[in-house]
C-alpha cells in the first residue's frame, strides 16, 4: 500500500520497524449503522467509501468493518451463508475494491470480520450436512446423539439463552450452537473446514484486505469428550449463560493450533494483521498471542470495558496487562465496540473525554468504535421493540445490543445526515446537538479532543510506541509515563467529580500541560505538581 498516511518510518531497536497495526489507530465500522448512501436506512459500503476524508481528518490508520457477507442477518451478519461474497444490501465486490483503493490511497487499512465459528443454517455447507447423516459434509457441524432421557447431550449452554443444542426433526440427531439455533457451530477437528476457511482467509488477503478481526476466537473448538460444564457456585444472575463454568466449552488447549494455522496464512502476505476477539482474564488472554509470535497480532484487550471506572482498578489492571504480555507481544486497548453500551453511557459524558485520552496515550493500538468519538450515548430502546436476537432470547437481563448499534450522527438534518430514508435503528434524539457537522472544529468539541489526539500520537511516537512506567498515584487519580528518545509525557487522569492534585515521591514534575480535557488549562507551567480539575486529563510534556 501507497505510505500515504504521513507517517514515517518509525524504527524499533528489537524488530526493525513498527508496523501500522502498532503505531496506528483502529477505528471500528458496524456497516450497517454509518452512512448510507442508498436510501434504504441501512449502511453500505458506498456510504464509508463517500465518509473516508472525515476518517483520514481523524487521523486513523485503520478500518474494521463488522461482517459485510451475505446473511439472513439474524445476527446481524454474524450469521454469514456465503464467505466470499458482499451482502447486496452493502453492495456489490466491485463498491468493495472501490471501496479499499480509496482508504489505501488516504493511508487507511482494511480489515474485515472474519467469523470462522459458525455459519448460518442457510449456508450451503450447513444445508448438506443437515440433509443426511451420511452427507459428506456431516462431519463439518457437531452433531450428536440425545441423552439417554432424548433431550440435549449434555449441560451447554447458548450464549444467546436456554441450550446450546437444538434438536433436527429430518436426521434426529443434535446440532451445536454456540449462538443463536439458526447460527450451527462448525466443527474446527475436521480438516477441510480448516482448509475452507483458511482459503477464505487468502480469498479477502488476494483482495487487498489488510487483516482480520477473529470472531469468537476463544470458542473455536471444544471438549471432543463434550464433558458437562460445572454449575458456576458465584453466578450472580446477570446472564443466564454463566450459570454454569464453560471449560470444555471455551478456550480449550488445541484452539492454539488453528490459531497457528491462521496466523500461517496471514504470514503468507506482507504486514497483514490479525485481531482476536477474546473475551478472558488477561493471564489466558495474553496467551493467544502464541509461542514464537505464532498467534494473533493483538488479542483484543477488552478490560477498559470490562472493568469498573474506577482509577485503582484500572491503574491495576492496567499494570497487571503489561506484565503479563509476553515478549515481543504488543498491546492494545478498546474502550467500546457493537455488544455492549457505549462508553459515553457507562461513564457520562465528563469521563467518556478522560476515557479518550486514556485510550489514545495507553501502550498499544487503540481501537475507537464509530461515534465515540463525537460522544455517542447509547439509545434507550425498549426491550420489546429490540432487533437483537439476544434481548429476545432472553428478556429481563438487560443484554440487548442495539443501543450502541444506532445510526451514526452526521449533522442537524432528518435521520442526523445517516441516511435519506427511514433508518433501521431509531436516531439518538440528540442528534440536532450532538453531530459530526457541530463538533468539527469547535474547541471544546469531543471530536477536536479526539483528533488533537490522535495527531499528538502521530507527532509524538513517544505516545504510540514509546514506553510505559506507572506513576504512584492515590484516589481517584490514574498517572503514567511514556518516554522515547529522550521525549518524556506524562498523562494525569482524574476519574472523580471533585478537584485532585499529584505530586509523585521521586519524580521532578516540571513541564507544561499539552491536551488537556478542559480546553482553557492547555498550556499550563508544571512546577512539582499536576493539579487536576474535576473529570480532567492532561498530558504533560516533561522537560
Ligand atoms: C461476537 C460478535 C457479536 C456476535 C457474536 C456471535 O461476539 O461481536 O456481535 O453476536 O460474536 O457471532
């Protein structure tokens, strides 16, 4: 690809160069909730291939677009029937190829959703193995034979509520699906399913795609003795799945082995990338990087979303990921994406712009989710009239996802400038206020905040590549050093409502206040201490 994104060369002293997927900044798409360019009320490739200068004016170097395939979209294209094809309600391939020369000629990389877990029961690969026990691909589902009582073969349960197994009248076996019934699990010990799709893989990579985002990838194979799961002694109610210990469900040892397959293939290409979506505790988290760099580029680190906003927890987490990444790994970092509420609603809107210099100046590439950055709050959809498959399956607990799924807020006008037609999520009804044409340049904007930013990271590799050391720091302040080259910065967050100040032992805090989450303190002399206003961040460049 064209260097066309104004960076250059930065050199690591142990790997030779960092790569994009290091230095740069991903910036996370739902297709189907960001610009429209058709007037049907959902998103197409058209419509993120006509918004890529507002992308390249948000300094990202990177484009994930959730699943863009083909799919009865129970699942909202996580539920794909045709691997290598473009979803007609997206567009057609050649809008794709259009779609990737213009973000490579503004520096931007592609990376698509790769979602190797299951398919839906439409695609044709399920079709034939549900149509006999004796179909040749039979073997490419996880089939099995009732209990001994007729009903599922053992405890597991579906992500999306009630069991894991549903029962196929024609063939009166059992099917496994992890997710929705409608999305069968593929069977990942059989090896031309491995060979499917890894040629999918090649398929998109021949196609230009800079990398993948794995779906699931923690799931990908389970128990072969299909062993019942423990009942979980500290269930706490909030998801009906974690009633039970899903370990011979979940991140089971040989998942390492596909993992390395995958990795083989992205290997094949130059500066390929693969992201991981992997949901666990960071010391098993941070084994998917693989032995030898034999595993994904960056299993995504979801622990700024996971975790309370607290700033004792986070500064613990936070070192606790350092010291577990195994060398040569490289961290990252994701604030919000398309399952669960939006930052903005987690933490308001005073917190959501130190969330945003906390993800913009941590180690490791920062994902943003489409929004975010404009400060996005989650729309209050009434459960009933949801579209998620998860708040139907399982009412009452709170876990539908199309709150964080709305159309993308542009401007003033009818459905926020998202699309001429009827949307297919409601509009925030703040959108008037709260869009892209209103932030654009105005100085206390989320968006100005979001963009100086990401521009202060690519003038100052020190905040992308440079290195890590916690700052003692006590209530509700979060402090940390990066450094480089003899370029030192120090970043100060304070995640209270009231006033706080920071004074670390042993340290010479003399500088000045570069960003700062309240415009009007830039610029600040730094003189042994950071004095904090309530809700701020600052960076501080040390002298
Ligand atoms: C991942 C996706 C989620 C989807 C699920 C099943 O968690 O992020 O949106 O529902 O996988 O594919």
């Amino acid at each position: 690809m064209a260097a066309a994104s104004g960076h250059a060369v930065w050199l690591n002293p142990k790997m030779g160069k960092y790569l994009w997927w290091q230095y740069g900044v991903i910036y996370q798409i739902y297709p189907r909730s960001f610009m429209d360019a058709d007037g049907d009320g959902v998103g197409d490739l058209r419509g993120i291939t006509n918004r890529l200068d507002y992308l390249a004016q948000l300094r990202v170097d990177a484009i994930w677009l959730a699943p863009i395939y083909p799919s009865p979209m129970n699942d909202f294209g996580y539920d794909v029937s045709d691997y290598t094809a473009i979803h007609p309600m997206f567009g057609t391939v050649a809008d794709f190829d259009r779609m990737i020369e213009a973000a490579h000629a503004r520096g931007i990389r592609v990376i698509l959703d790769l979602v190797p877990n299951h398919t839906s029961d439409d695609h044709p690969w399920f079709r034939e193995s549900r149509s006999s026990r004796r179909s040749l691909k039979r073997d490419w589902y996880i089939w099995h034979e009732p209990a001994p009582d007729g009903g599922p073969p053992n405890n597991w349960l579906s992500e999306f509520g009630g069991s894991a197994w549903e029962w196929d009248v024609k063939t009166q076996q059992y099917y496994l699906h992890t997710f929705h019934r409608s999305q069968p699990d593929l069977n990942w010990r059989t090896p031309d399913v491995q060979e499917a799709m890894l040629d999918v893989m090649r398929f998109w990579f021949d196609r230009g795609v800079d990398g993948f985002r794995v779906d699931v990838m923690w799931h990908l194979i389970k128990d072969d003795q299909i062993r019942n799961n423990p009942l979980n002694p500290d269930y706490d109610g909030s998801h009906p799945y974690r009633r039970l210990i899903p370990i011979y469900q979940e991140d089971r040892p040989e998942v390492a082995d596909i993992v390395a397959m995958m990795r083989g293939v992205a290997d094949e290409y130059e500066e390929r990338t693969l992201l991981g979506e992997i949901y666990l505790p960071i010391e098993r988290l941070v084994a998917y990087y693989g032995p030898d760099g034999r595993g994904v580029h960056l299993p995504h680190n979801f622990h700024l979303l996971t975790e309370p906003w607290e700033a004792r927890r986070l500064a613990e987490v936070i070192d606790a990921y350092e010291r577990a990444l195994p060398a040569g790994a490289w961290p990252n970092w994701v604030l919000s994406n398309h399952d669960f509420p939006r930052i903005a609603t987690r933490v308001g809107p005073e917190q959501a712009r130190v969330a945003a210099m906390l993800l913009l100046t941590l180690r490791g590439t920062p994902t943003i989710y489409y929004g975010d950055e404009i400060g996005m709050v989650d729309v209050a959809i009434p459960e009933e009239s949801m579209q998620d498959p998860k708040a139907q399956n399982m009412p009452g607990f709170g876990l539908g996802r199309d709150g964080a799924r709305t159309p993308m807020q542009w401007t003033a006008g009818p459905h926020a400038g998202f699309s001429v037609g009827a949307p297919w999520l409601p509009v925030a009804d703040d959108y008037a206020r709260s869009n892209v044409e209103v932030n654009l340049g105005a100085d206390g904007s989320m968006l100005t905040l979001y963009q100086r930013l990401t521009t202060l990271r690519r003038s100052e590799r020190a905040l992308a590549t440079g290195s890590y050391a916690a700052v003692p720091a006590a209530g509700d302040v979060l402090s940390y050093l990066r450094e480089e080259e003899g370029r030192r910065f120090l970043v100060a967050l304070n995640f209270g409502g009231t006033r706080a100040s920071l004074a670390p032992p042993g340290l010479r805090l003399l500088g000045e206040v570069i960003e700062s989450t309240h415009p009007r303190r830039r610029r600040k002399t730094i003189d042994g201490v950071v004095e904090l206003d309530a809700h701020e961040g600052v960076v501080v460049r040390l002298a």
